[in-house]
C-alpha cells in the first residue's frame, strides 16, 4: 500500500530522488504526470533509464539490416518478436554498450540466440495459458468457485511484489488478479514466478493499459472498488462497507510502491481504505497490505467458517 509523495518524504527532492533510484522512465513519466516539481531535484546520476532504448550508434541502421536477413533465413519475423528476452537481445544487438558481447557478434550468431529465445518466451506464454485453464478446470471439477474478490494492481513496479500478491490471491481464492499499465504481469515477464510459486497460473489475470479503464469495467458489472491508500478520510480496512459475498464481488486497487495509488482514480473508487499503522512508518511493504486486506475480506465474509 503506498501514500502520496509529501507523506512519505519530507521534502519533495526527497520523493524525486527516491523516484530516480528506481530508474524507471514510466514511473517518471507518472510523476510528472501528476504534478510533481522536479524543477529543484538533483539531476539523475545517469540519463538511460531501465526499459528505455539507448540512442543508436552510428553503425546501427546497417546491423539492424544484415540482423533482420539473418533473422528471415531462419524463419523468424523480426517484427513479430516477443517482449522479454527475444525483444532485449534484439535490440542490444542493434545498440550494443562496449561491454556487451553483442559489439563482436556475427548477425548470424545473434539470429540464432534470438531465434532460440524467441522460441523459449512463446512456450513459456503457452504453458502459462494451458496451466492457467488446467487449474480452473480443476477447481470446477471440485466444486470450488472464485470468491467475488479482484485485486487490482496500479503501476506496481516489482515483479516480486507482483508474485506475492498472485500468491496471496490465489490462498483467497480470488476471482482474478488485474495489472495495469507498467505492472508486471505473467505474460510480460517470468520473474514473478520466483515468488509466485505457481500461483500466476492458478489465478485468472488480465492486463489493461489505463487502471481507470479496469475500474470502470468492474464498475460496470456491479463490483464495488475499494483503493488502498493513506489519505486523510480513508477509512480501516475492517470497518470498510463490504458487499456481501452472493453480489458482484469487491475489488482492491493497490498502488505503486513509492507513490501509491494514483489519486485521479478515486472518482472511480467507491471507499477509500487504509491499514491503520502505529509505528514510525504509516504503510506496509504492497505485497504485505494486499494479503492483509484479502484474507480479511474473506474473514468478514465468513468463509474461513465453512
């Protein structure tokens, strides 16, 4: 569960610095997008962000063409490759750094890693899909339908984090688990898997670009939303108004992990919650606050009971 800015630093040049040591461009993006003065800010230690594309060297127009014929003699669509692995070999290949091995490479060589990567990433989507279908065969076979419950993740930006809460979402029995704009998500990445355990394939998941689109989505069949966050007003997650567990369900917005739950969204929610904290630190690790609001959902609604 995540706060604003001004609450969890006590400058803002302290939030911004934060901010860049995570080295993400998208989450720099959303923070200009919601305002934040970075005016003032120290500069960033390093201008190449993590995800972003480094400027092409001079020779790159001509290693990308001689890669994509050696990508064609194999059979491999060089537009067609798949984020990941197949997609981050391409493009080192195309904008090496001295240190890669790529400077050296024959575009033959780097076809066939691709090629095999390539391979390697479109197993693992399909095995993720047909494990995803097998376990919710499974649970019909036995008699055990999803809890009305959809846990919705804004912007959350470690993979870990992410497997954890697959892995909490899927000891509630949760109906789906919804990752929006830059969360990881299993289809995206497997690192996930290293605290999901398996889980990322028990549990439905679906991704949408814009978290307000998936909460209007949820709006529209009758869930009611709750967002995870310390704001003045929020109201504990104990006493929230909770829909019984024959409606549509509930769903649970947790937010980025340095900046929260985005606050344009709250004209979409229906409560805003919060886990009342009494140490230094007013909020939980997000992998930590959704299994403590998941299983306390469950409990409200009595199936620990049954």
């Amino acid at each position: 569960m995540g706060q604003t800015a001004c609450s969890l630093f006590s400058t803002n040049d302290d939030a911004l610095d934060a901010l860049r040591a995570v080295d993400s461009a998208q989450l720099l993006a959303e923070v200009a997008r919601r305002n934040l003065d970075a005016s003032d800010a120290a500069p960033p230690k390093s201008s190449h962000h993590v995800g972003a594309q480094r400027d092409k060297a001079a020779d790159s127009d001509r290693r990308e063409a001689e890669l994509r014929d050696a990508l064609q003699t194999l059979g491999v669509d060089a537009d067609a490759i798949e984020g990941g692995p197949p997609k981050k070999a391409f493009q080192t290949y195309l904008r090496p750094r001295d240190k890669d091995n790529a400077v050296g490479q024959t575009p033959q060589n780097a076809a066939h890693q691709i090629a095999f990567l390539q391979r390697h990433e479109l197993a693992r989507r399909a095995t993720h899909l047909r494990n995803t279908d097998l376990a919710a065969q499974a649970r019909r076979a036995a008699g055990l339908a999803s809890h009305p419950l959809f846990v919705v993740l804004d912007n959350v930006r470690s993979a870990e984090n992410v497997g954890s809460i697959y892995r909490s979402a899927d000891c509630g029995r949760a109906a789906e688990v919804i990752t929006c704009g830059f969360t990881p998500n299993p289809l995206s990445t497997s690192k996930l898997a290293k605290t999901a355990f398996g889980a990322e394939s028990a549990v439905k998941g679906s991704h949408y670009e814009s978290t307000a689109e998936a909460l209007k989505a949820l709006r529209a069949r009758g869930v009611v939303v709750w967002a995870l966050e310390t704001v003045d007003g929020a109201v504990s997650y104990t006493t929230a108004p909770l829909p019984a567990l024959e409606s549509p369900g509930v769903a649970l917005v947790f937010g980025n992990e340095v900046t929260g739950v985005d606050q344009a969204l709250f004209d979409l929610v229906d409560h805003v919650v919060e886990i009342p904290t009494h140490g230094a630190k007013n909020s939980m690790n997000v992998a930590c606050a959704a299994t403590v609001v998941v299983m306390d959902v469950l409990r409200r609604w009595g199936v620990n009971d049954t």
